[in-house]
C-alpha cells in the first residue's frame, strides 16, 4: 500500500511528490500526459528561467522526482473509491493508498452546443454514482468515447437499461453493448427540465444526460467521493485538505492565481499537509 497517490503530473503534483519523497513517504504518482502546461510552446514568467519550453518543465520535474525514487506511472485514472484506503482505478490497474492529492488543473468537458449551460443540474449531470439512482429505469444519455465514459456507464446500467451513447462526431474507443449515435450534437431543448438531444441528423428523447467526455478531472473525482465542490472548483481548507479526511487538492483544480508559481507553492503545502496526516494515522 502506498503512503500518498498523487493524480497529476503537473507542477503541484510533482512539487507535492518531490515534498513527500523527501519526508521518505512512498510515493506514486499517475499521469496521463503533461497535461496545460506540456501545451505551452515557451514559459518566461517562471523564477529562474528567461525562457522554457511548457513540456521541458513538465519532463524536467518528472526526472527530479524520479531521481528521488518517485514511481511515476503513465496510465489514465477513471475511478476513485474508498474502502477504508484510497482505491485508485486506471484504465490498466488498481492502487492502494492511505492518500489521495487531486492535482490534473481544471479540464471539465463542457458541450459546447446551445442550451447546454441552461440544463446543467436540470437534465444534465457529470457524475453516474452521484446522480445515476435518479434515473432509475429512465431514459438517459451518455456523453463520451473512451475508457472514462466506459466506467460511467457501468454506473448507470445499474440504474436502467435504456441508454443511449452520443459520441459527438467523434470515433468510439471501447465496445458496447449500448446503441452508439456518432452524429454530431447541435442543440438541447426542453422546459424547466432538458427533454431532447437534436443533431445533425435527428432528434431524441431522453429524460437526462451525463457527460463524461475525454478524461476525468480532479473535481469529478472530488464530487465522487463526496468533496465539496463550487462550481468545478474544489474546497479546500489552508492545509489543501478537503472536506474528506486524507483526500488533498492542489493547482489549478482548486482556483486562485492559475500560473506554475502558484501549483508549485500549493504542491508544497498540500505534501507538509499530508505527511502530518500520515504522521497522526501511525
């Protein structure tokens, strides 16, 4: 078992590992790439450099912290749960931690279609496990293509069997045993409450959607498990603990200044934070 998983790899993930390593924890962190910042051609208002390619930072805090015997795993994590110890599922495993930090920035797919703004939290949800017993044996949407829509869905077959999966114009990358709309979605309509998906081609009828579009972000893990969430933002006391007992955030998930400086400090904190928790279980 693992002392801390740390999911990002970004600066306040990476900060929170090297803080951690150095308090001799045993430390994983799991990445799926280098998220915002890999997608930054040049940094130039970071502390000691004139200039910095986003990924070259990103690769060069990975390397430290594997120098320091971080375990660094590339892999995609779609569920969080707890049994007693954190469980952490990726697409390819599982893993057992005392600790979670929640630190992959602020991704939250949103659908960028009309009426999609107006029907979020009357039709329209983000979390299966939170909302999917509402549902029971309705007619519901699932939103998504990949391994995170996959894990959702298995949620919501619980709930009922009659289930369609929009890709947006979009390959799917898992198999189904679901009916698979690839067509593009260009409105939702309804009343007080979201009543129709119209495409490109059609139209249906569906008494909610869910959304679980590319990969899950720190604040759907957050609301998962029952964190306290303001808009897709995650609450967080100073320490960076939020509301659950050994579940930590940190970086852009958690709001404030959204610049390195400032992922690297709540890193820092969040990791002093944890190992004093740590410390109390022993």
């Amino acid at each position: 078992m693992k002392d801390t998983i740390i999911i990002g790899g970004g600066p306040a993930g990476m900060s929170a590992a090297i803080y951690l390593r150095r308090f001799r924890k045993d430390v994983t962190v799991i990445m799926k790439d280098c998220g915002a910042l890999g997608k930054t051609e040049v940094v130039e208002n970071y502390y000691g450099f004139n200039t910095i390619g986003g990924c070259e930072l990103v690769k060069n805090g990975i390397e430290q912290a594997k120098k320091l015997g971080v375990e660094i795993i590339e892999d995609e994590v779609i569920n969080l749960s707890f049994d007693g110890n954190y469980v952490v599922k990726t697409s390819n495993n599982e893993y057992i931690s005392k600790t979670v930090l929640l630190a992959t920035g602020s991704n939250r797919s949103k659908l960028r279609v009309k009426g999609f703004e107006e029907y979020v939290g009357s039709g329209i949800s983000f979390c299966a496990i939170c909302d999917g017993f509402f549902y029971k044996n309705k007619k519901i949407a699932i939103i998504g293509n990949g391994k995170y829509m996959e894990e959702e869905l298995n949620v919501l077959k619980q709930y009922t069997n009659d289930i369609l999966i929009f890709t947006n114009d979009t390959k799917i990358e898992v198999d189904v045993d679901f009916p698979v709309i690839n067509s593009l979605i260009v409105e939702l309509q309804g009343n007080e409450k979201l009543e129709k998906i119209i495409t490109k081609d059609n139209e249906y009828f569906v008494d909610g959607i869910f959304v679980a579009m590319g990969t899950a972000s720190a604040s759907d893990f957050a609301t998962k498990m029952g964190a306290e969430v303001s808009g897709n933002k995650i609450v967080v006391n100073a320490e960076h603990q939020t509301n659950i007992p050994g579940l930590y955030a940190a970086g852009d998930c958690i709001g404030g200044l959204l610049q390195i400086s400032k992922a690297v400090s709540d890193g820092a904190v969040a990791a002093t934070s944890i190992n004093k928790y740590l410390r109390s279980l022993s």
